[in-house]
C-alpha cells in the first residue's frame, strides 16, 4: 500500500485526534475502502484506474466517516472515491487548464497576473479531491520542496518586486512538517516587497486534526499578515472537528477566506449552496469565491455549465447576507485569469443616467451628479 504522507514517528501516533495517525491510516487502495463503504462497480473500477496511474486516491479515516456508506452519490463521496467516468475525456479538456506549465517563471512558481505568484510547495495532499485542477502533478511525487529547491523562486521574487502577494499551495502545504512550512513563511517574510501571503489548504475540512494551538501560533509567528484559503464545498463538512479548527486559527488572529468549487451532485443546489455560506459566516470563515469547475481532463462528469453557476448567483446575490455571498468565478482557458460572473445589474447607461437592475428584477434610475462648477482659488 502507498503512504501518501510522509510522518515523523511520535508518541501520539496512536490516537485518531493525532493528525500523522489520519494521514497514516488514509484509505489509499480498493481492499482499504471496502471495508468501510459498500461500493459500485464504476467506484471500483475508478479506484483500478486510480492505483494504475493518475491521480491517486487518499482518503483520511476523519473524511471517510462522513461518506454515506451506502450512497455512491453521496455528495461527500463524489468528491473523495474515484470513479469510472475519470476515464473519459470531454473535448477541450486539458491536463493543464490553467496553463500553469507555460506560466512558471522559477521552478515551483507560476505567474499569472502583476501582483500575485502561486508557489507549489509540495505535490502532497491528506486527500486527493477528485476534480483537482492540478491532478497533472499531484501525488505524483516529490513531496514538501526543500528551501533549496524553492530557492530559485524566492530569488525570482526578491527580483520582481511587483509581486505583493503570494499564495503557498501546492498540494497541502500542511501536509509537510511545521518546521518545513514555518521556514517557507519566514523566507517570505524577509521578501520586502511581499505585502501578504496565502496559505491555501483544505486540512480544515479533511485533516482537522492538523490545526493544533501550536501550529496556528507557530504560523502567526512566521508571517506577519498571513491569510487561510481553505475549500469547504458541503455543508456536511461543516462537523464540531472542521468548526474547532475553524475558530483555532481565527482565534490565533488568521483570517480564513472559503474558495468552493461547483460541482454537479455536490453542491450544485440553492438550498446546499446557502446551508453552506451561512454555516461558514458563522464560523468566521469568509466566502470569497465559488468557483467554475475547471476543464481537467476526467472530470466531465463533476462540472455544471456556466449557466448553472449563474442562475444560482441570480438567487443568492442579494438575497443572502454580502459577507455571505462569494463571487462566482470562472477561470479562462489557457491561464488567461479569472473572470468574475455577477447577476447583470447596468441595464443602460446614457445622459448621465444609469438604469440598473436591483436584486428583485426592478429597474432604477441612477442619475449622476452634475459636474461641479470649478472653484477659482485666491
Ligand atoms: C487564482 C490565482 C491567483 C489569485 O487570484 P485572486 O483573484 O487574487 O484570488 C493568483 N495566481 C494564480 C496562478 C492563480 O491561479
């Protein structure tokens, strides 16, 4: 059997509530997940593929738990268990959807617009989500980047002070040890021209165990302005673990900000969408993006078409609290940047009088102010 994960040996190892021991015992093969779930042939058949090649399958004990055991369509299953359909291939699927290969700038480092850098700190995750849009190098070996290898990127960004903003994936930068990752925030630290950093993980939602007192104040202290990109998709994950984690780093002065990606059976619902959004304000988690599912190769049968995602932001957009309303975002073909989808609301523009399109469908006029007269100074 694969291990995903590579753990240091501690005495702790023992416990469940240990996050080495979930990552340890992560359902990585056929054998270890029919113990737990009774599953389809297009299940099994997607987990062959997956132990074949591609894109491995993990699955953390804590995240198997809250899988239906009898529901392939659970929507907690349809993001974790392979199945058959990864196989096909819809036309204009990419490998690289988002041209993250052609836009590497340093190893390691992907520059996509002026102001921001993407580092892949490690190919490593606790849990493979199935739509991953860069299953091209997940799990495909490597594991955490060292300084030195990351060295080239921290040069690159010590030599292009237009970039202010770094966001730390990967893979799950969490999945690597504290002391690799805290090195990682510090040399960005000492990056002047770095305004802030985002750590992009979803180890509150399938290793909560991860987030300790200890590691959120060891990340406090490795970056001063420090911000938590994490992936909640379904309410369901919303569990005592995942809101304990939540208010973990919260409470150590680390905002979170929710990136969910759309996905067909999952979470492509009104009803789930605003169970979810809500449940993340609650926790002081705040939704800042639903995302289009990219076009990866195999995961056809996962995505909703544009229209879906708008037609959904047509009922929340307004509706709901703005601190829970994320943007519907779709990211171009090619690398070309992410282009935000909102509800039409400019009806028509003319004569310094606006018409626009309120929340309830009603059309308003919004007239300018008159120029002001120019003031002549004594
Ligand atoms: C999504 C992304 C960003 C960040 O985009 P924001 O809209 O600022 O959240 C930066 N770089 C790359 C390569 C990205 O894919």
């Amino acid at each position: 059997m694969r291990l995903p994960i590579a753990a240091t040996e501690s005495p702790s190892l023992a416990s469940p509530d240990d996050w080495r021991w979930q990552a340890r015992n992560a359902a990585t093969s056929l054998v270890a997940l029919e113990s737990h779930l009774s599953l389809s042939e297009a299940e099994r058949q997607g987990i062959r593929q997956a132990e074949a090649k591609g894109l491995p399958m993990s699955i953390t004990p804590y995240y198997l738990a809250l899988c239906d055991p009898e529901d392939e369509y659970c929507p907690i299953r349809l993001q974790c268990v392979p199945r058959v359909e990864e196989s096909q291939t819809v036309p204009g699927d990419l490998k690289d959807p988002l041209g993250e290969q052609a836009n590497e700038v340093a190893p390691h480092l992907v520059r996509r617009y002026p102001d921001r850098a993407l580092l892949i700190a490690t190919d490593r995750c606790g849990l493979y989500c199935r739509y991953c849009t860069r299953s091209r190098l997940v799990g495909q070996g490597g594991g955490a980047r060292s300084l030195r290898e990351l060295g080239p990127a921290f040069s690159w960004l010590r030599d292009n002070p237009d970039v202010r903003d770094v966001i730390v994936s990967g893979g799950d930068p969490l999945i690597a040890s504290d002391s690799r990752i805290t090195a990682i925030l510090k040399a960005l630290a000492g990056i002047e021209s770095i305004d802030h950093v985002r750590l992009a993980t979803r180890a509150p939602v399938t290793l909560p165990q991860r987030i300790t007192d200890e590691l959120a104040a060891k990340l406090r202290d490795a970056h001063p302005a420090l911000w938590i990109m994490t992936h909640f998709n379904h309410p369901r994950e919303l569990t005592p673990e995942s809101t304990r984690a939540c208010a973990t780093l919260v409470d150590h002065g680390l905002p979170i900000m929710n990136q969910s990606v759309l996905l067909r059976g999952v979470n492509d619902s009104l009803d789930t969408l605003k169970a979810l959004f809500r449940g993340l304000v609650k926790r002081r988690v705040r939704p800042y993006y639903l995302l289009q599912c990219d076009p990866v190769k195999g995961t056809g049968h996962l995505r909703t078409p544009l229209s879906r995602g708008m037609e959904l932001m047509e009922q929340i957009q307004g509706h709901m609290s703005g601190i829970a309303v994320p943007k519907f975002i779709v990211d171009t073909p090619e690398g070309r940047g992410k282009v935000n989808l909102a509800p039409p609301a400019l009806v028509n523009c003319s004569n310094g009088v606006t018409t626009l399109r309120t929340f309830r469908g009603e059309l308003v006029d919004y007239k300018d102010p008159p120029a002001p007269k120019t003031q002549k100074s004594e």
